[in-house]
C-alpha cells in the first residue's frame, strides 16, 4: 500500500485554517473565543499567504491596485468614524479572499487537504444533522435547554453534548426540533448543506456512491427544517429541470443561461408583485421574514439617503449594528449599506469568479446571500474557493505532491 505523502508546511497550514474556520462565526464555539486569539491567526494566515504571492508579476498586475483600493477604503471608514475592530476584520477577509486564491492555486497539495477537509466537514455535519434531527424529535437522546450568546444576542437553544443544537419550530399542529448542530442558527446549517450538495460529485471520483453522499446531505440540510432552505432547493431542482428542458430543444448553453436569467428576474418579480408571499410563507410555517423584512426596509432608508460618497464607498462596516440594534440579516444589502457599490461589486465579482463553473452551486449560493450573514466569514470564503479549485481540476487521488 502507498503512503500519500503532502508537504508540511500544507499540513501546518490546513490545520491551521481548519482551526481559523472553527474559531469564526457561524460556529457556536466562536462566540467564546476572545480577540486575542483570533487576530493573531487572522494575520498569521493573511500575511505568510501574501509572502508566497507579493513577488509574482500576475498578482501584481491584476490584484495588487484592489488591495490598494481596499487600503484607500480603510483610511476612508476611519475618517467617517466607523468601529474600527469591524474594519480591520473586513479588510482582513478581503485580504484573505485575494491571497488565498493566488497564493494555493499552485500548491497542489493544500488544495487538495483543504479540497478533503471541505468533503470530510460537510458529510460528518450532515450524519450529525440527521442524528440529531431523529434523536431530539423522537426522544432518543437527552437534550438541556441552555442559553447560547452573550449580551442582548441570546439564544435558548437544547443542547447536547455530542450533537450540538436544536432550535425548536412551532407549527399549528405541534413543534419540531430544527438542527443548529454546531452552527449558530439552523439557516446556516442549511446554507452550509444546501449549497455543498450540488458540488458532492465533484468532491468524489467514484461515481457509484455520489447520489449515497447526495441524499445524506439533502437530508442533513433539510434536518434543519430552515424555510429558506426549502424555497433554494425548490428553486435550484426547478433550475436544473428547466436547463434540462432547454437543451432537449437544443439550446446552447450560453443561449440557455440568458433565457434562465430572464426567466429568473421575471419569477422573483411575480414573486414580489403577484404572489402573496406571506400565504406562502405560512404555508411553511412560522418565519423571521417580517422580521427581515423590516430590517431591509430600515437599511433601504440608509440607501436612498446617502449621499453619492456613502453610496459608492459605504458608512463604514459595522454602521448598521451601531445605528440599529436589530442589525442586518441579508449580507448584499448589508455591503452595500456599509461598503458602498464599488466594493460589493468587487465581492460578487468574486463569488461568480470562483463558482461559475459550478453553475447551481453558484445559484444557490447567490440564493443564500439574501437570507443569512454569511459572506464575511472564513467558511464562506474558502468554500467557493474549494469551488475554483475543484473546478480548475484537482487530482484527488495523487499520491505525492512536491
């Protein structure tokens, strides 16, 4: 038998990030890990990634003038008052996006560490889910109801030691155990699961046990019984139905995704304008969209009364916490409110960069970053990077890297 042998420095690195991930939110176990343990990781893992990449001409050509750009933003969100903690962690994670994106695009080996941690991570939090899900529902296992947060951002959630959280959801004919895990809420867990099902056979080379893998974690993510994840995966399946539709007529596929993006804004402007979707959201029982509903409303009023500075270059992350104590639940309108147009096309230029080889992956990670807060934070990030990567052409199955 082989050996798979990987460099070290891949393997102190990817022990790294998987600690670096844990330790941010939307884990649970972020909420307890002080400053001064976080930062230093943060910078450790930015900056030994911009040494790799500092001296390479392409990185300087194409993405050395946006980390300028984004060194310019900073001066700017000091200077207009803005918590300073939240602009060093933004400017970090856009940091972090850049590098790692140059820096392991020719390391092949922690590619594919970080490629398998993704993998590993996704089924273990999907077995836990459905485990979780069946054992708090049907009385399997004990659970203890505990408080989770600090401060005025306090959760009650049950809890159990080896399956992480339950959030229970009332309905009209009783109450069911929706699964956090070890997540912060149950809709991260259904972002999580929900939009890595559709990269699992890309994850696997063996092929016969890729719709096994597929089904546990559409189980896992709907264990969450989150109503945004429905709706993505009802929209997604409606995708690829209508794709399949679409080249059974012989459309070519750069003509097929002009008729589905024109198809998709006319669907969500019948949704906003014909459909009552307060039925239909209490068709699926009780949601936080009022809630989130007057949240945007609240940051829409931030939008139309800025001025064109504000609007272009933002108020500074951490405006919308700071003025409003309800904060913002949908991360675009968040960016745009904080970071301004110019840096919010640079994310989703970003985000579509990375994933739009992976065509419903990117759908439904689009979907998401309408609902929950996800977008500054290292899951996210590395995730549609593992995305690039994957779709760049990793051979999973080396069995030496230089």
């Amino acid at each position: 038998m082989e050996i798979v042998r990987y460099n070290k420095i891949a393997l102190i690195l990817v022990l790294l990030i998987g600690f670096f991930i844990f330790m941010h939110s939307p884990f649970v176990v972020s909420i307890y890990v002080p400053f001064i343990i976080r930062i230093p990781l943060f910078l450790f893992i930015v900056f030994f990634s911009l040494l790799t990449v500092i001296k390479k001409k392409y990185f300087v050509r194409v993405y050395l003038p946006i980390m300028v750009f984004l060194v310019f933003a900073f001066v700017y969100w000091v200077s207009v008052g803005a918590i300073l903690a939240e602009i060093i962690y933004s400017v970090l994670y856009f940091f972090l996006a850049i590098v790692l994106l140059v820096s392991v695009k020719r390391n092949r080996s922690l590619r594919r560490l970080l490629v398998n941690f993704y993998f590993i991570l996704i089924v273990v939090l999907s077995v836990l889910s459905i485990i979780s899900f069946l054992a708090f529902n049907l009385g399997l296992a004990p659970y203890v109801l505990k408080p989770v947060g600090e401060g005025l951002d306090v959760y009650m959630y049950w809890h159990n030691y080896f399956l992480g959280y339950i959030n229970p959801k009332i309905f009209e004919s009783g109450v069911i155990g929706r699964v956090c895990g070890f997540l912060i809420e149950p809709s991260y867990q259904g972002w999580f699961l929900s939009t890595n099902y559709f990269l699992i056979s890309k994850f696997m080379k063996n092929k016969s046990y890729v719709f096994f893998i597929q089904l546990i974690v559409l189980l896992g993510a709907l264990s969450s019984v989150s109503t945004m994840s429905w709706i993505v995966f009802s929209i997604a399946f409606a995708s690829m139905l209508g794709f399949k539709i679409m080249s059974i007529f012989g459309l070519k596929e750069k003509t097929a995704n002009i008729l589905y993006g024109i198809m998709l804004s006319v669907g969500i402007a019948l949704m906003f304008t014909v459909v009552n979707t307060d039925e239909l959201l209490e068709s699926l029982g009780p949601s936080s969209s009022d809630d989130r509903t007057e949240r945007a409303d609240t940051s829409f009023l931030y939008l139309v009364m800025a001025s064109p500075k504000e609007l272009f270059l933002g108020r500074g992350p951490g405006f919308i916490g700071k003025n409003n104590d309800r904060g913002e639940s949908n991360p675009i309108i968040k960016s745009l409110v904080e970071n301004g147009i110019l840096t919010t096309i640079l994310v989703l230029v970003f985000i579509i960069y990375c994933t739009y080889r992976s065509k419903y992956y990117m759908i439904t990670t689009l979907l998401w970053l309408n609902s929950v807060v996800i977008l500054f934070t290292p899951l996210f990030i590395i995730n549609v990077l593992v995305c690039r990567w994957m779709d760049e052409g990793i051979d999973l199955n080396l069995k030496k890297y230089e």
